[in-house]
C-alpha cells in the first residue's frame, strides 16, 4: 500500500503535469497556434518570431534559472561536504527542472527555429541529469562486494565531477535558452556571438576560479607543487593554439578582423609558454596577467562596425586592464609567505575579471543594434552589466562561504593564499575537490583545525 508520502509526491507531480496546461488557458487566444516545426526558410536575420514571449515561457525561464542557477549549484556545495540535505535539495532542483523542462514543450505565442542550440543542448542536459541521479542512487544503496567494491569508487569520482560539472552544463543551456528566446546568434552573426559568448564566459570563469584558489584552493596547488600561473599559462597556451587555427575561416580572403584575432592568439601561444617556464618549481609568475592586460590593449584598437560598440568594447578594456593590473600588485607587492589573512586588495583581480566576462558577453551586434533602436544610451547598459557581474561575484562568495563553514575550513588557521601552508600541514588541509568520500568529513578538517592551532 502507497504510504502517505507517496500520495503526496504523486500528488505534487499530477499538479506540475497539469500546471502548462492550466497556464496555457491564460495565454490571449490570438497566441495560440504554437507549433515547433516550423519552416526555417522563414528566419532570415532572427530565429524568432515576433509575437509575446507568453507566460508559460517566462515561467520556463524562471524555473530554468532556479534550478541550475541557485538549487543545483547549493546542491553541489552540500554534496562536497556530504550534508544529509544534499539529496533533498537535489530532489528539489530536479522536480523544478522537470516542470520547467515541461513548461517549454506548452507554451503558445513566439515561434522559433526548429534547430536552434538550446533545443539541441537540453537533451545533453537531461542525460547528464539522469546519469547523475541514477549514480547517487546507487551509491546510496552501498553496495560494496563483489564487484560493487572494485567499481564503487569510480562511481564516487564520476559522481563528485559531475555534480561540479551540472551548473556549468546548466549556465551553458541559460545562455543558449536567452539567446533562442530573443532570436540572436543567427545566420551570419553566429561567429561573432559565439566569440563574444565563449570569450566573455571564459573572462568570468577564470575570475571564479581565481577566487576559488584564493579562499580554498592553497591545499589543492600546494599538494601538486604548482603555482596557479602554471596552470594558467598551459590554458592560456592552449587557448592561443585554438585561437590561431580558428579565427580564420581557411580557403577564404583575409581580413583585417582576421589578422587581429588570429596575431592575438599567436601571442598568447607564446606568452603562455613562457609563463609555464617560468612557473616551474611552485614560482609566482606575472605572465598570465601581461598577457591579460595586452589583450585588453588590442581591444582598445578593435574595430568595430555597430553604433556604442566602441565605447562597451573600451570599457570591457578598462576592466580586463584593471584586473591585469591589480593581479600583478597583488603578485608583487601584496602577497606575503605564510600571511594567513586575505588582503581586501586580493578580491579586485576576480571582481574586474568577472566584470569583464559580463559586458563582453553583453556587447555582441544584435544586442547593441537593439539598444540603439529602443534608445537606451551605453553608460545604462554597462551599468545593468555590472549589476550582474556583482551579483555573480556575491554568490560566489557566498557559496564557497557556505562550504567553507559546513566542512570546518577556517580561513584563519588555513591557507588563503597559494604557497602559504608549510609542506607537512598539506595532509592536513581540506581539499576543495577531495575524491574520497570516507575521510571527506567535518570531523576530519577539524582534528586538522586542532592540529593546526596547537603549532601556532
């Protein structure tokens, strides 16, 4: 016999079936006609129609970004420290992506390109979803004989990896899912989009990370006798190889455009070689930030063929030179040794990087072609752009604030910088991606905490 819980979960997913249905019935009648396989002879310049977004749309956007923007991501944070609300936060950002997955299968109104990216994309994103369930489920059985024993560590690290992994595939769907909805990103300004789109989100990404290794991430660099400009520069240099090979469309004219982009990814090849060298042996390096900041200069001369596109682009200049800038004070002059305490100038790198990733995701031509046509002046939009960009960074701390707390990670007896802890406190220091799901505890970081206080 079905317990009362069961009646009641069956009841919450009978309402969420019959939610899109309920709401459609709001939709104005001359909205109606919805079809997902349209003729994409018909989209020219947008892959949108231009009827109303609708109300089941926007509560399909709203549902998206709860999930994967702020339950997922809350999720994960709980899940490194093996908190027993894991699950049911988890459970709870799974039942709001299916209404939402739901809800863009029964919305009226805006038509749009059959075979559009974020229509591609959710089904990736709806496997990787399952596969992750289907493995917290099994290691919640506990099964560990037989061959359950040899292969349940597997599923303990594919799990870990990809529960980090979900809200970036989640972010990723958000930005395709804006862009579908408005129509951008279409016919020939798809390489431009995809340029400003993976660039900016690689900017704030590495801002993040940044702020990762600053509050968190000392143990983990320490424990591989890396610096983090090591890692930098190998990204940056493989990065530049990318960049070099794929800015130019080969068997075509060249262009001014071309030699712009395709000389900055030769230089970041070469930079990025040269900050590994002299990154060896756990050795601070200012070349990741040089090559930030000639990046920001070569944009500063980037031509540019839409009206306010000079003026955004140059301020995302400042903020790339500011965060270049203010990582080689902080290298140079404000980093010391065995200093436990972060220094507030420590967060302005991040803070400008993220900034930067923000307005150049914002500065693409349909974008500010449509700024121009509704009269909203550049200064505005930056504005708005860097309202984001705080916010992204207040979560982030926010959330590594929330590890940091439920894990027994304590700023002032740990590492807050990079090379800060002394090489036989390393066992002692919790890692932010530790595998292990046994010794992975809060007891565990706080007999490290005891041990720890106890030398000073």
């Amino acid at each position: 016999m079905p317990t009362p819980n069961a009646h009641r979960l069956l009841a919450i997913l009978a309402l969420i079936c019959q939610l899109p249905y309920s709401l459609q019935q709001d939709e104005p009648e001359e909205q109606h006609g919805h079809t997902h396989d349209l003729d994409p002879m018909i989209f020219t310049d947008f892959a949108a129609t231009d009827e109303p977004i609708g109300s089941i749309m926007t509560l399909h956007l709203a549902s998206m970004i709860l999930a994967f923007g702020i339950i997922y991501p809350i999720g994960m944070v709980l899940g490194l420290v093996k908190s027993r609300w894991h699950v049911p936060v988890q459970v709870l950002g799974s039942l709001v992506f299916v209404g939402g997955f739901f809800l863009a299968h029964a919305h009226s109104g805006r038509n749009y390109e059959p075979h559009n990216a974020h229509r591609g994309f959710a089904w990736f994103v709806v496997w990787s979803l399952v596969a992750q369930v289907a493995m917290g489920f099994y290691l919640k059985l506990h099964l560990e004989k037989g061959i359950h024993g040899r292969i349940r560590s597997l599923f303990v690290t594919a799990h870990r990896w990809l529960g980090i992994l979900v809200p970036v595939i989640g972010y990723t769907q958000i930005v395709l899912g804006v862009i579908a909805i408005v129509g951008f990103c279409y016919g020939e300004h798809t390489g431009q989009c995809l340029a400003h789109f993976i660039m900016g989100s690689s900017f704030a990404g590495y801002g993040i990370i940044m702020l990762i290794s600053l509050r968190v991430g000392g143990p983990w660099l320490l424990k591989r006798k890396r610096s983090q400009e090591w890692y930098d520069s190998w990204m940056i240099t493989l990065w530049g190889i990318v960049n070099t090979f794929t800015e130019h469309r080969w068997g075509s004219n060249w262009n001014s455009s071309d030699y712009q982009h395709t000389s900055m990814g030769i230089i970041w090849v070469a930079a990025g070689t040269v900050g590994i060298w002299l990154s060896r042996n756990e050795q601070r390096s200012v070349v990741p930030s040089l090559v930030i900041a000639l990046t920001a200069a070569a944009f500063q001369g980037h031509a540019q063929h839409v009206a306010n596109s000079g003026h955004i682009h140059s301020f995302f200049g400042y903020m790339l030179m500011a965060g270049a800038i203010s990582r080689i004070v902080e290298i140079c002059f404000v980093w010391k040794k065995g200093v436990f305490t972060i220094s507030p100038w420590q967060y302005m790198p991040p803070m400008f990087l993220m900034m930067a990733g923000v307005i150049f995701m914002g500065a693409t031509e349909q974008q500010l072609s449509l700024l121009a046509t509704i009269g909203i002046d550049p200064a505005s939009y930056i504005n708005v752009l860097l309202s984001f960009a705080f916010f992204l960074f207040l979560y982030t701390n926010i959330l590594l604030g929330l590890w940091e707390r439920l894990s027994g990670y304590d700023n002032q007896a740990t590492t807050e910088g990079y090379t800060e802890v002394e090489r036989e406190e390393l066992h002692d220091g919790a890692s932010f991606l530790e595998d292990d799901e046994d010794d992975y505890t809060k007891e565990h970081n706080a007999l490290a905490l005891g041990s720890l206080r106890q030398r000073d």
